[in-house]
C-alpha cells in the first residue's frame, strides 16, 4: 500500500502537470471507485485543479469553478459564488495515476479518466488506475471534507514540525498504551501516514524492538523514534518511495528505496549492522521484520 513517502512522491509528480488545468471532461468506468455524494460527481466538469495537496496516504485535488469561462468582470460575483469541490482519494492497495496524452484510450485497470485542458485546448488525460478497486475518489464540498469522519480521525503529519514536537506528541499518545510500539504507529490516528514499511524501518533506525509496549518506551527512546521516523521518511521522498510491486510516481517511474531498506522484506537476512540473521514475527496483525540483537 503507497505510504506517505509514496504518495507524497505521486502529490510531487502530478502538481507541475496539472495544477492549473480544466477538467473538460470525466468517465467514471467503475462505480465503486467513486464515493461520497455522487452527484457531485458531475459537478467536476468544467472545474480547474487549483492545488494537489498530500495529507496523511490521501491525494487530494481542490477544484475551483472561479475563472469559468465568462464574460470578464460581470460575472464574477455569479461564477465566485459557485462552490468548489475537493477530491479525496485514497490509494488503498494499488491505487495510482497516469498522465497520458489526449486521445488514448483506457488501460485495463482504469477506474476514472479525466480529460485536462489548457487554455481551451485539449492537453492531457489523467487516469485514476486501480488493480484491486479498494482505492477510490470521495467527491466532497470542500466544508464536508472537514466533517467526514475518515478525515477528522487523521492524527498529525509526521513531517510538520521538529522532532522534539513529534517526540512530544507520541510520548503523550504512547502513555495509556499497552498494545506494541509498531500497533501505535500504524494508528493513523495517533500518527498519519506510517504504514508496515515505514513503521519496520523507523523503529529499527530508532533500535526500538516492534512488540515492546508503548507506554513502556523513555523519553529519549522516543525522540529517537520521531527522529527516525522523519529521516526514514525524508530519505524515502528523496529517492521516490518504495516500489515494492505496482506503486509507480505519475509518469510511470518506479521509487528506489526499496534499495535502501534495512529491514523489511529482509527476514532471514543479516542486520545490516550487527550481521544477525533478522527476525520476522506477527506483530498488529502485519508481518514484522527485526533485528533482535540491535532493537531493544
Ligand atoms: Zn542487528
């Protein structure tokens, strides 16, 4: 499943090539790749992508009706007035996008296609491919996307602000908890955006053990791990993200941290630094993999 870095990587890589341009026109070939209000699904024809923004593992295009095509001046004050919409998606298992020129057809797992233009111009299509249809598309009023439970349940974007803060905010979270460290940190409520890679690397950067119990963990542990978890995360942006199987940025390109990982995947192997065959353990219900020499 694409993590922050992931789709961060993807935010990246489609803002350059469609901020700025009109959505002409959509298809939505499967239905349940489209949530929320369907209505308004039609209501995005027409509207121009003002921003990509990433938050937590969602992708999200703000949309604005503003500079409709009208007669300049007169109309502003109707055009200004018609509401915006923001489109949620969440990637899920092997959600992903594509930018294609005008005129090619679907691929085999494209769930909605929207055809871009620029200045009047047909320029692009921008496909929304999905392998497995768990990822999907929540057309929202942008007032709703502050209401939607999913949403409001998002704890803090691990990469806002100093370590010392995070470190400040997950000591505070951890203390009720008895459940295991990594448990915490798949918790997107306590933490957005960490999934099973990025929470086996950071607490192995941090040579924190994934079953130790949260509230068990010191203070210095702990600012170890936020540090952690914004170098591991920083460094995998830089190199794209991960390509583990289907991820791939918006043109097409593979990320290489993969290369980098120092222990996911990697059971059986030797820690890269001690030389001890890692272990792998079910642990939150997700393969696990550590080392149990260099993680305490
Ligand atoms: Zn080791």
């Amino acid at each position: 499943m694409p993590e922050l870095p992931e789709v961060e990587t993807i935010a990246r890589t489609l803002r350059p090539q469609i901020e700025g341009k009109r959505i002409s026109a959509l298809e939505l070939l499967l239905t349940r790749s489209l949530q929320g209000e369907t209505e308004l699904f039609p209501r995005i024809r027409g509207c121009k992508i003002d921003r990509v923004l990433r938050r937590a593992k969602l992708l999200l295009l703000f949309l604005s009706t503003a500079d409709a095509p009208a007669h300049a001046g007169e109309k502003t004050e109707k055009n200004g007035g018609e509401p915006s919409l923001v489109l949620a998606f969440h990637l899920k298992m092997t959600g992903g996008f594509c930018i294609l020129p005008e005129g090619t057809p679907p691929q085999k797992h494209t769930r909605i296609i929207f055809d871009l233009e620029q200045g009047g111009h047909p320029a692009t299509r921008l496909f929304f491919n999905d392998i497995r249809t768990f990822g999907f598309c929540r057309v929202m009023r942008p007032g709703e996307l502050n209401a939607w439970p999913f949403w409001r349940a998002l704890g803090p974007e691990p990469l806002e602000g100093e370590a010392e803060a995070l470190a400040a905010h997950l000591a505070l979270s951890f203390r009720q908890r008895r459940g295991a460290v990594k448990a915490a940190l798949l918790d997107q409520s306590l933490i957005a955006g960490i999934g099973n890679i990025y929470a086996d690397e950071s607490l192995f950067r941090a040579g924190i053990r994934p079953d130790v119990p949260a509230g068990g963990i010191s203070e210095a542990k702990v600012l170890k791990l936020a540090k952690a978890i914004q170098d591991i995360l920083l460094l995998s942006i830089q190199e794209c993200g991960s390509s583990i199987r289907d991820y791939k940025d918006a043109n097409g390109k593979a990320g290489a941290f993969q290369n980098s990982f120092a222990v996911y995947g990697r059971k059986g192997l030797p820690c890269p630094l001690c030389g001890q065959t890692l272990e792998s353990a079910r642990i939150a219900g997700r393969s696990t993999v550590f080392c149990a020499d260099c993680q305490q």
